[in-house]
C-alpha cells in the first residue's frame, strides 16, 4: 500500500478539513466535496482509492451515493461515516456495500488505522511495512530509513518513495504520478516530479537502493 488518492465527502467543514490533514499526514492524496449530487456526479468519472462517505448530505445523501456505485460495480472500497447509531442504518450501509463505517464522534487514530485496512485490503498487502533492499517505510509511524538511518524526507517526497518502493521494478510513467501525488486543488508544474526525484536521489545517495529514468516511459526503483 503506497499512497492512495482518497475522497472525501462530507458537508461539515471543520469535519471535512479535519478528515483531509489526517489523510494527507498519512501520504495520502485528498479531494473533497460537501455536496452529494456533486459527489455522485465526480464518482461518475473519476476513479479513486478509497472514499470516505458522510451520510448525511445536502441534495443527495451517502446511501444513494453509495447504491449508486455499487450499481455501477464500481469496487472502490467506502468507509462511511455517520452520526447515526442505531443499528438499522449500520446494516444499511453495509448491505449497499460499505468496506466499513465509524459513528460520529470518533478518535482520529482509530479512522487512521481503518484508512490503513481497507487500503491494504485492496492493495492485497498484510502489513504497513515496506522494504526494498536497504530502505524500509514504516506507512503507520511515516518513517523511513535506508540502513537503519533515518531519512529526513518533506510529506510529498516520502510519499512519492513509498509509490516506487511499493512497487520496484514497476515503471511510473510521469502522468500516472502527477495524479497520485497532487489533486484538484494542486497546480503541479510540468517538472515538479523530476524535481522531487532529484532530492530524494540526493537523500538515497550511497544506498543500495536507486531510482531510474527510463526516457520517454517514466521512473523505476531497483534494489540488488
């Protein structure tokens, strides 16, 4: 599990505000929307890791977001927040076909450790550790080390050396990594990729760990 673009879909802004600094602590890149025709109208086109679902919404609540998805059999995994307790509304979300759900209030670290699960879930992998040769990124702590070293990475570099080291080998073209690491609300500039990869190159520097440009089809970490 590397980062993960997540939406959030909640009308209370402090809530929602809150949800956002919390997944993007996590490496996670955010969009959100208050409204829920607007949500169900983005879900429509744009595909996601993982949506965060409020229920109660302004013109078009969760459970019809949510039916709606699944009837497209769209797979995403949804975590559904609710401020409702009883037990019906539980079930319903869960019989539309809801990962998960937590009631409101909740402790923060508990929503953290449930983004965690559901997205291991899809991403098929058992733990939060990732080790490619020498460098190990522990996703629940945010550390990463290369050699037992720590490395002192910004939030964007660490997330963008966990989406090579989850998979090494694999080729990232530079789109498919631009809309990983930056939403709608980003404006990333053409080269702000290469530019990332340059310090973290410097930051891996006699490792045994290396990212490599392939011209013309994108980045690739190798280990021994």
């Amino acid at each position: 599990m590397a980062n993960m673009r997540v939406f959030v879909v909640e009308d209370i802004a402090d809530v929602r505000e809150a949800l956002v600094t919390s997944l993007e602590r996590l490496g996670h890149t955010v969009d959100c929307e208050r409204d829920g025709e607007n949500a169900a109208d983005l879900l429509a086109v744009q595909s996601y890791d993982l949506v965060v679902l409020d229920v109660m919404l302004p013109r078009l609540d969760g459970f019809a977001i949510l039916k709606a998805l699944r009837k497209r059999r769209d797979s995403t995994p949804v975590l559904v927040l609710t401020a409702r307790s009883q037990i019906e509304d539980r079930v319903t979300a869960l019989d539309l076909g809801a990962d998960d759900y937590l009631v409101k209030p909740f402790d923060f670290r508990e929503f953290e450790a449930r983004v965690r699960a559901l997205l291991r879930r899809k991403s098929g992998a058992s733990t939060n550790l990732i080790q490619c040769g020498a460098l190990e990124i522990d996703r629940a702590s945010r550390l990463a080390t290369l050699a037992g070293k720590p490395l002192d990475l910004t939030r964007r570099e660490l997330t963008l050396l966990e989406i090579l080291a989850a998979r090494p080998g694999r080729i990232f073209p530079k789109e498919e990594l631009i809309d990983q690491l930056f939403g709608f609300a980003d404006e990333p500039s053409e080269n702000a990729v290469e530019q990332y990869i340059g310090r973290i190159r410097r930051k891996l520097a006699g490792g045994n760990v290396e990212i490599r440009t392939l011209r013309g089809l994108g980045y690739q970490m190798v280990a021994p």
